[in-house]
C-alpha cells in the first residue's frame, strides 16, 4: 500500500475515481498505484500530484536517488523517463533484471564494495527495476553473451533461479532477451558493455560502464558509434525464442 498517496487522497477529498479521470487514466490503474504501490510514468505522476495539490515527491518518494552514487544520478533520471532502452551486457546480466541474490553476488565479487555499502547498493539496484513494473514502461530489449548465462554468480542455486527469473520476466510484452551464441567468434560486444536509452521526446543519449563510474554519452559522434554497436551484436543474436529456449535449457544444467 502506497500510504502516502492513500493520506494525500483522503485530504484532498478525491477518491481513485475522480482521481483517475483528472489524470487521464483507468481507475483501476490508480487502484494498482495505491494497492500495490505501482510507480506512475512520469506524465502521470506530475498530473496526478497536481490534482493532489501535493508535490510528487512526498507520494513517490525518490528513494533510490539517495542511495546511488551523485555520478550516476544523471543516467538514473533518463533510464526512469526512458520509452526504450536496448542494453547489452557480455559479463553480468542487466541490472533490472538481476534477482536479489544474483545482484547481491555481483556486487559482493571481487571485494571492490566494502560490505557495509553492499546492501545500499543492492537496495538501489533493486529499486530502480520498478521502472519495468510501472504503468507505460518502457520497450526493454536486451543482448547478452551466452557466457553470462554460464558464469556461476552465486552459485547453482542462484544461477538457476536467475536464469528462470528471466524466462518470466521475458513473458511480458515489453521485455526481450538476446542471446550471442558462444559459437560467435570476434564480434563487437567484445569491446564491453552499454546501454541506450530514448526518451519521450525521441532524444537519444548512451551510458558506458567502467570499473571506476559509469559515462553518460550523448554527442552525435559517440551515439553513432553506440547505435553501430547495437546493429552489430543484435545481428549476432539469436532470436528471442531462441534465446529464452537456450536460457532455459542452460538453467536445467544448474543443479
């Protein structure tokens, strides 16, 4: 239950009814923001606490902006209004679609995070994975090198219960996986990871990882670049039902 949004309502005076018909949507929609505290798209958001007279902030607290690094920050506000985000990853999966105990694994490996800063980062990485749950998400498309599924992060267990999160996940219509076979020899996602977003206003802007912060791209020149590297390791890819064919039979081998 969304109780922010719940006391804003009431003092107001607006049920989700009136509520839903000033923003502009089903009451049923509203009924999920409340019930299951479901994150509105942005639009919604700000027409929905201007009909509250309350600012969107205090219904949907930004909790997980607290808690990610200042140099991130910029990327978190375009993957949020993101309608499209194609992400390709050749070591880890995505982040939003990590299961807790995989992205826990990913976060403890290597011992660059101290332990007392593991869980607030994990909270974050979690957090953000509302932005495929909420209302109007985005088209998620991603590419990842069959060495992702391989790679024991966390153990069988884990594994296993990543890899049919991911089957599940790609049962919703906005979420697509790819796969690079292992029999791809050099191809272009060997020159590492990344991913572009595009926002409402069919902006574009890119986003590199590195192993001290990450780098928001967004010059012609270097969307060109990130926009060719997408081509190419989407060309290496398996199909989608080919893929999540292959990402299940790999799953059955975690035992």
């Amino acid at each position: 239950m969304n109780d922010a949004l719940r006391a804003a309502l009431q003092q107001a005076g607006q049920t989700v009814e009136s509520l839903a018909a000033q923003v502009g949507v089903d009451p049923k929609t509203v009924g999920r923001w409340l019930a299951e505290d479901r994150i509105p798209h942005p639009g919604h958001r700000s027409a929905a606490a201007e009909a509250l007279g309350r600012p969107a902030s205090d219904i949907w607290p930004d909790t997980s902006r607290r808690r990610e690094p200042a140099w991130f920050r910029p990327w978190q506000e375009i993957e949020r209004e993101a309608v499209s985000l194609r992400w390709f990853e050749s070591l880890v999966l995505p982040g939003l679609l990590q299961t807790e105990a995989y992205a826990r694994a990913v976060l403890n490996g290597g011992g660059l995070i101290p332990r007392a800063d593991v869980e607030r980062h994990l909270a974050a990485r979690l957090a953000r994975q509302n932005v495929l749950r909420r209302d109007s998400p985005p088209q998620f498309t991603a590419v990842v090198d069959e060495a992702v599924l391989r790679r024991p992060v966390g153990g069988p267990e884990t594994m296993r219960e990543q890899l049919l999160a991911v089957v599940e996940a790609c049962a919703e219509p906005h979420i697509r996986v790819h796969v690079v076979p292992s029999s791809v020899g050099a191809y272009a996602g060997l020159n590492g990871p990344f991913v572009i977003a595009t926002c409402p206003d069919h902006r574009v802007a890119g986003y590199l990882d590195n192993q001290l912060q990450g780098q928001v791209v967004s010059t012609p020149d270097e969307l060109a670049a990130i926009l060719a590297a997408w081509e190419a390791v989407r060309g290496e890819a398996l199909s989608h039902w080919q893929s999540i064919e292959l990402v299940m039979e790999v799953a059955k081998t975690w035992t």
